[in-house]
C-alpha cells in the first residue's frame, strides 16, 4: 500500500454523500424559487421604501419625521435606514428585485447553516435536516423580507463565527464580527442580541476553561481576550446615525401602549411619557 493512499469508501458513505448533495441542492433551489412570490404586500414596507428613498434624494439620515402628520417634523430614531436603503434599490428594479433580494437573504442563511454543519460534522444529522425544515416552514408562515430577516442573519452568522474562534487567543481576530454588528445595527433595533451574545459566549468559554483546568490559576488571558472581543462588537453598535440614542427602540418599545395608538389609530401623541417616542 502507497504512503497517503485514501481508503476505499463503502457503498453507504458513498450514497450518504451524495443524498446529502442532492438536500443541499434541493434546498437552495426551494429557498430561491419560493422566494419569488408577493414581497411588497406588508403595511409598513411602503414606509420603509419612502424613508430610504428620501435619505438617497437628500443625502442625509431620515431623522425628521416627513411622512406622518401626527409627528410631522419631529425627531425620530429609525430603526432601519441600511435595510430601508437596499429595500428601495431593490424596488427600483421593478417587483422582481425584492424577490431576488428576499431569495439573496435565505440562500445565505441556509447556506451559513449548512456550511456550520460540514464544519460541526452534523451534514448527516436528523436533527440538522429537521432544523432545517422548521426554518423553511417559518419562512412560509411569517411575513418574508421584513427587516428581522437582518436579526436572522446576524444571529446565525455571528454564532456560527463564535464556534469557529472559541479558541481564539486574539481579541483582533473579532473584526469580521464587528464588521457584521455595523451591518446589524444600521438593519434591525434586534441589534442588541451581538453583544450579549460574544458576552455570554466568552463567560461560558472562559468559565469552561477554568473547570477544565481547575489546578490553574484562572485563565485572564481568555477573560481579557472575550472582554475584547465584547468591548469591540458593543462599541461597532454605535457605528449608527444616532449613536447611543440607536438604543432607545429595543428597549423602549416594548409593551408601549401609546405606540399602539400613534401606528394604529394615527393620533397625535398626547405628552408625558408618550412625547418621549418623538426623541
């Protein structure tokens, strides 16, 4: 036998490996092909597309309300002005371009996945083909090129980058990361999930780290490097027009009953709390 020879594969692997081919490229096609439906049918994309419109003709951040007469003219915080630019260059395209930018979007998703799971070894796992499944039948039940699609996106290309450097020894290595948090925070207010996630994930690996090698002292080369690498992706969320008011929406919003009565019954806000929605 020659040194470096490659062991014949058996029959089954071979067809294991070509069934796993075939999921994959029929996959991507379904994502794709079903992605070529209605897009522009949601309530709030035709905001959307006016607000990144009036950023291209002015050349500024939407920071003015000018399409809402209850707030005409006031300060607004938007949430989404990368998502609200590219959704209005797709428009301009005619009514295929959000449909190739909403097929765009779940081909990276799904390939992000399935390129984790060549690189976990769980390319021939039930569960990862369940998952998978799941997410497809999601996408079919909620409402498909929405500015959370960018939360998606950000969730699982940054865990799928957290797993790949969980050994890193270097805070630098994280600029891809941060790179993708400017993208995250200028997309969707979700933004807020980067950070806490490279921070929990560098708590756990560095207490990991300190279980498994409890003779040792406690690691602080590990805790200085995730500190790092925490201190980066929370300082790329202020890459935003508005700096550190971009953090008003995630955690403002939630549960605000005077928002319900602005969007839904378009009636001027009526001061205290309420007015606070204007900043």
């Amino acid at each position: 036998c020659l040194d470096g020879a490659v062991p014949n594969e058996s029959l089954a692997e071979r067809l294991n490996g070509k069934l796993h081919r075939l999921f994959v490229v029929l996959i991507i096609a379904y994502v794709v092909l079903s992605s070529f439906a209605p897009m522009m049918n949601q309530v709030d994309l035709g905001f959307q597309i006016a607000q990144g419109r009036w950023m291209v003709r002015h050349a500024a951040p939407y920071s003015r309300d000018a399409f809402n007469y209850p707030n005409l003219g006031h300060p607004v915080i938007d949430e989404y002005p990368l998502f609200e630019l590219v959704l209005d260059f797709a428009w301009s395209l005619g009514w295929w371009g959000p449909c190739l930018l909403a097929a765009l979007a779940y081909a990276t998703l799904a390939g992000v996945l399935i390129r984790c799971a060549r690189l976990l070894h769980l390319q021939a796992s039930t569960l990862f083909a369940i998952a998978i499944g799941l997410m497809l039948l999601f996408f079919q039940v909620a409402f498909p090129l929405r500015p959370h699609l960018a939360t998606f996106l950000g969730i699982t290309v940054l865990g799928v980058f957290l797993l790949r450097h969980r050994e890193t020894e270097s805070w630098t290595r994280f600029w891809p990361a941060a790179l993708l948090q400017i993208a995250w925070v200028n997309c969707h207010s979700a933004f807020v999930l980067g950070p806490a996630m490279v921070g929990l994930f560098g708590a756990e690996i560095t207490a990991r780290r300190w279980l498994r090698e409890r003779e040792r002292p406690f690691p602080w080369t590990t805790a200085r490097t995730w500190l790092g690498a925490f201190l980066l992706i929370l300082l790329a969320c202020f890459a935003n027009p508005y700096g550190w008011e971009g953090f008003y929406p995630p955690f403002f919003q939630e549960r605000l009953e005077s928002i319900r009565a602005y969007v839904g019954e378009m009636e001027p806000l009526g001061g205290g709390m309420a007015t606070i929605y204007g900043d």
